[in-house]
C-alpha cells in the first residue's frame, strides 16, 4: 500500500490510488502526492492515533450575496455553557470560508446516520463550480442563513471575530450561539467513524 499525502491540509491517505477528495478538507486528488513511507512508520501510528478520537459530522452553511454555500466539516464542539458558543475550523480555500467572513453567520447542521446523501452533496464537490442548494429541501433563519431541512438539526452561530484565528491552511471560529432546533427527534447522529465505516 501507498501513502498520499494532501498538499492542503495534510491528511495522509493509505491505498494503491490517492482518493478522489479528501475526507478531510475536500479537494481533488490532484492535491495528493505519494509519500515515501518511513522506515518506522510514525504517519501509520499517527493514523490510528487520531481515528480513535471522535468526531461529528456537520454541514456548516452560509451565504455570499445571493449565493448559498455549504460544506461538510467534522470539526466543530460546543466551547461554553454560559453563554452558548462553539467553535468550528474550515479550509481558508473554501467558498464556505468567504461566505463566513462576508456575513459573519453560519448555521451547524447536525447530521443524522441516514443522512449520507447530504455528506455527498456537500462533501464532494466545490459550491464555485455547482449549486449544492439545487432541489434542496431548506429554510431560513432571521439573518437569512440556510439550514438543511433534512438534517437531524441545526445551529445557527454568529461569529465573534476578535476570538477567529488563522492557522496555516485554515481558519478557526469561535461564535455565539444565537437560535436552533431539533428537526428529527428521533435520528442517531452520525460519527465520522460510523460514515466511514457505512460509506
């Protein structure tokens, strides 16, 4: 087996073929480039290391404009109680990072295990080249956010922008938590783990 590793944001992928995206941050394969594997093989141990951890996974949505963008993001947790805010991490490349910073608004839409097609209309392809809103089931909030109406819930958050940091290849933000609600009382969320085991 090869290792691919993403000139974006670092993800090491194990396989004869890099992937078609990254699992990780979404870009094409292009952005792969195979890896001499080390003799001692710290990348696999890392591997293992941080797939043990457990992660959710989301659709962080926005607007540019007219323009309604989301992506798919399992980086994202509740940082205070009192008041609510979380934080989330997006690719600084993303269309959905643009969207953030031009209307400082994002709605979490937490996804649900039958929730799949969502993580491959919003997982796999870039909002600059197709309409991932197309057809879609959505409502808006009061500041004119997106939510997936699909989804097992949403979130919508205003960011703070004196507690948003860049680090290298992406952006972190940490915002208040302003409305939500639970649309599928009874829906599972979906883990990473659980989508890339039921892919």
């Amino acid at each position: 087996m090869k290792l691919w590793r993403c000139d974006v944001c670092n993800h090491v992928f194990e396989g004869d073929l890099p992937p078609e995206t990254c699992p990780v941050c979404q870009v094409g394969k292009e952005h792969f480039k195979e890896e001499e594997p080390k003799e001692h093989k710290p990348v696999s141990n890392m591997k293992k290391a941080t797939r043990s951890m457990s992660y959710g996974l989301y659709v962080v949505c926005s607007r540019l404009g007219d323009k309604l963008n989301g992506q798919v993001s399992n980086a994202a947790f509740q940082v205070t109680t009192n008041p609510t805010t979380l934080a989330i991490s997006v690719n600084q490349s993303n269309l959905t990072r643009e969207c953030i910073d031009d209307t400082g608004f994002f709605t979490l839409n937490i996804l649900g295990t039958t929730n799949q097609r969502l993580v491959r209309r919003f997982g796999f392809r870039s909002g600059r080249e197709f309409d991932k809103f197309k057809n879609m089931k959505y409502g808006l909030t009061d500041n004119q956010i997106p939510y997936l109406e699909e989804a097992a819930g949403w979130i919508e958050c205003r960011i703070i922008p004196d507690k948003t940091i860049e680090i290298g290849t992406h952006k972190i933000y940490v915002a208040d938590v302003l409305d939500g609600d639970l649309l599928q009382e009874q829906m599972e969320p979906m883990t990473y783990d659980y989508y890339r085991k039921n892919k």
